[in-house]
C-alpha cells in the first residue's frame, strides 16, 4: 500500500482553494523531497498565525501527520516545493 500526503492551501488575495496528493513511494523526486520534509520534523515548528493576504497550508498524510503552516513560516525550499506540488 503507497503512502500518500495530502496538501492544501488556502488563503492569499484571492482566496483560491488548491489540493492536490503526493504518493510518497512513487520514487520521484517530488516524492522524496515531500518524504524528507516530513521525516525532518521541520513543519513542527512554526509558530506564527495567520496574516492578511497571505497563504495557509495544510498537510496530511497516512502517517497521522496533520498539520497548518502559514506561509511566512516557511523557508525557501519548503515553500517552493508546496507550490510546484499545487501547480502541477
């Protein structure tokens, strides 16, 4: 059975709902990448609340891992990877 995370976001100007879900065993890069990010712990610790016109994110996946992140909250390389993972 393939594991799987689910990501979503929220927010933003325009207040555009995207989802999408990432199997983490397909052996892409992306799924890698999603599988380190969990393994890391990194999500863990944020902090912040939400800001005006800015993203929120949910993350989900098979292991019971849920969890919001607001955007600011984000470093470079997770936020790039949440948004080529909703863009495609």
């Amino acid at each position: 059975m393939s594991r799987h995370v689910r990501v979503s976001r929220s927010g933003g100007f325009a207040g555009i709902r995207r989802q999408r879900e990432v199997d983490l065993d397909d052996g892409s890069p992306r799924a890698e990448a999603w599988s380190d990010l969990l393994d890391s712990g990194r999500l863990l610790y944020t902090a912040s609340g939400p800001e005006a016109d800015r993203f929120v994110y949910h993350v989900v996946s098979d292991d019971g891992t849920d969890l919001t992140v607001h955007e600011q909250d984000l470093d470079d390389d997770d936020r790039t990877l949440m948004e080529e993972t909703l863009r495609d």
